[in-house]
C-alpha cells in the first residue's frame, strides 16, 4: 500500500487556498512542504489517495490537522544572537502555565522538565523565513510566591515588530489575559518611523506650496481672459490673440501643476497609511484598555504635531 497523492485545503495558507501533490514515486510515507505567507493559525483538511503499486482503485482518507500560528519558528538549543529589539512585561501566570502555551502554539515541548513551580523560562527561535532569531525570557517577579496570580515578567526579543504584536496578542488570548501594558524598545523602527514623519512633513510643505501657486495662477487666468474679452470688444484682434496665447500657455502649466499635486498627494496618502500602520503595529504590544489608550494618545499627539510625546507613548504607553 503507498500514497499516489494528497490533496490539502486550508485558508491563507495556500494561494487558491488548496494544493494537491502527485508522488511519481509513490511509497508508504509522504511528505509535503508547507510555507504560510504569514502567521496564522488555520484549520487544514487532508485528503490521501492511497491504492497498491499495480492496482487503479484509490481508497480516500481524510484528516483534520490544526495548524498552530507560529510554526514557521523552530527551536534552537545553541545560542542565538540576541535582537537588539524588545518589548517588555508583567504577565500573573507562572511559567509553567506560559510554557503550556508555547507548546502548543509552536509545536515544541519546552514545558517538558519545566517544574510547576518554576518561574523562570528562556526559549529560542529561529524563523523558517528569514532565519531571525525570536527570544522569550521570562523571570519571576521576587515574590517567592507561587499562587495562581503570582506571574512574573516577560520579554520577546525579535528585530520584527509585527512578530512581537502577533506574540503577544495570541499569548494574551490563550491565556485569558483582558488587560496588558508594556514598555517598547524597537530602534530600528523608531528610526523608519522618524523618517516616515519627516516625509510627511515634506509633502505637506509641498502640498501648501503647490496650492498656493495654483491660486496665483487662478488669479492670473482670470486677468488674462477679461483683457482678451475688453481686446475682442475694442476689435484688437494682435492684443486678443495674445492674451489667449498667454492664457494657453498658463492653461498648460496649471495642468502640469496638477500632475504634481496629484502626485504628490498619492505619495502623502502612502506615508499617512504607514504612519497608522505603525500606531497600530505598537497598540498591539498592548491588550485592552492600554491598547485603546495608545491609539488615542498617539492621534492626538499627531494632530498637536508633538512628535516628542508620540515617540514616548510608542515606547512606554504613554507620554508621562
């Protein structure tokens, strides 16, 4: 009996959301590689057409597999380089209980030799996409005590912020966590976001300029077509036909000065959508009322143009 070929189905895991594989070289095991775009749990159906080498009747067997949202990271036991970036906090569950988690959203079994009592856990990964290590350390918090809300505290170090986010938003559902604040540390963002916001700067320098220029030129249209009507009824045809030159020619430019704000209002749009990506991508290191608060204070500090304070409630959660 061998496998002739499979057939999978499964939501934002495959484009067309199925594949199917044909074994030339059909055996009794298989093994199909599977790639998720991005980190997503999802539920995938599987189908196995299984028969004898010489006969032509499949027999179909199905299986149901739940794919966890983190298992494009594998572990490592050496050492890893350590990310420079991090995001940082207090979660009331013991380690135990946190290691349970991992292993079941990872597909490992770092909870093995991990006493119940133990508050202290430290666990590496390594992304099948990229190869960047992701690092989960979490220590008690000096109380010495091990009663169900005793917890301790947690940092997730990874250079990809929306890895983090992901992290932390599918740790506090599996947990039950409802309220999370968190401390932020991710430079190299920071410094993209920096210039996201200076590019928005610029455009809107741009913007007001262009819209001023374009008034002056309305202005202008305006003078050029009551001199060519007071030429036309005065019977000056030289003058007439030169006011409408003038006005082909301003007509002409405010056109090419409307390519130029359409431009450059598409390019303001795109840098806006990664300033709210952003706001978004850090609300998600927080849970609950934190994470509403840090989307408000954030628009308000755009608005404000406080960019001081907005890098502070990015980081910290809050400007104070």
């Amino acid at each position: 009996t061998v496998i002739k070929a499979a057939i999978m189905f499964a939501e934002a895991v495959f484009e067309e959301e199925s594949r199917f594989i044909f074994f030339p070289s059909p055996t009794s095991t298989a093994r199909v590689p599977i790639k998720p775009p991005r980190d997503v749990a999802s539920d995938v159906m599987i189908k196995v057409l299984v028969s004898s080498r010489t006969s032509a009747v499949y027999h179909v067997f199905e299986l149901d597999f739940k794919m966890p949202r983190f298992c494009m990271y594998i572990p490592v036991a050496e050492n890893v380089p350590e990310p420079m970036s991090s995001v940082t906090f207090r979660i009331p569950e013991r380690a135990s209980r946190v290691a349970a988690w991992i292993d079941q959203a990872f597909m490992t079994n770092c909870s093995e030799g991990l006493s119940i009592h133990s508050d202290e856990l430290v666990v590496s990964f390594v992304s099948l996409r990229d190869a960047r290590p992701l690092l989960i350390k979490m220590t008690g918090d000096g109380s010495g005590t091990h009663s169900a809300g005793a917890g301790g505290r947690m940092t997730i170090r990874t250079e990809n912020l929306e890895v983090a986010g992901d992290f932390v938003q599918e740790l506090c559902t599996g947990l039950g966590i409802t309220e999370l604040e968190s401390t932020a540390d991710f430079p190299y963002d920071m410094e993209t976001f920096r210039n996201v916001l200076v590019r928005v700067d610029e455009h809107n320098a741009v913007r007001l300029k262009l819209t001023a220029d374009v008034a002056d030129s309305s202005n202008a249209v305006k003078a050029f077509v009551i001199k060519a009507e007071d030429a036309r009824i005065l019977a000056d045809m030289n003058l007439m036909r030169r006011m409408y030159g003038e006005l082909f020619d301003l007509n002409r430019e405010l056109i090419m000065e409307h390519t130029k704000r359409a431009t450059n209002h598409s390019e303001l749009l795109l840098a806006l959508k990664e300033v709210n990506q952003m706001i978004q991508k850090a609300a998600r290191l927080r849970m609950g009322g934190a994470k509403t608060r840090i989307i408000a204070a954030c628009r308000k500090a755009i608005k404000q143009n406080n960019i001081q304070d907005l890098f502070k409630i990015l980081n910290f959660g809050s400007s104070t």
